[in-house]
C-alpha cells in the first residue's frame, strides 16, 4: 500500500494530549514546519499536521497509532501521504 519510502505529511485528530502527541511524533524527527530553498522564512503546518522526510505512508500511520496507544489517547482521524512536492503558506 503506501510502503514508499519519501518525505510524508500526516494530519490527525486525537482526543486529549495534542501536546503530548506532537512532541512524541517530533521526537520522532516528524516537523511541524518547513523552508523554502535558501530562504530565511519559516512556514508551519497547521496545528496537528506534521511531515517526515524519509518515511513511508504505512510507517507515518504505524507511528501514529503506537504514540497515540502509548499515551492512551484515541485517535480519531488521521491520513498519511506521500508529499514530495509541496508549497504552503
């Protein structure tokens, strides 16, 4: 399925913890935010949006629901994909 190794963006709800959850994915090397080639600015993803740079769909979703079991919180909704190219705002 989504077993393709390349940067990934996740984008999740939980039930409590958002915190908690965040730090443990960027524990993780997960970023909440990203530049721009040489460019000083820094944009950030929204608030539970987070992306990786060398995983794969299926491993994002797998961290996702250990770190959410680990902190016995239910995740509510969560979708992962493959995000070579992107731009933000």
């Amino acid at each position: 399925m989504g077993t393709t190794v390349a940067k990934v963006l996740i984008s999740y709800d939980v039930s409590a913890k958002n915190p908690e959850v965040k730090a443990a994915l960027q524990a993780l090397n997960y970023y909440d935010n990203f530049t721009i080639g040489t460019s000083p600015k820094v944009y950030y993803l929204p608030n539970t949006t987070l992306w990786h740079k060398s995983k794969s769909s299926d491993q994002a979703m797998a961290d996702m629901k250990k770190v959410c079991s680990d902190l016995r919180v239910t995740l509510e909704k969560a979708v992962a994909v493959k995000a070579d190219e992107f731009v933000g705002l």
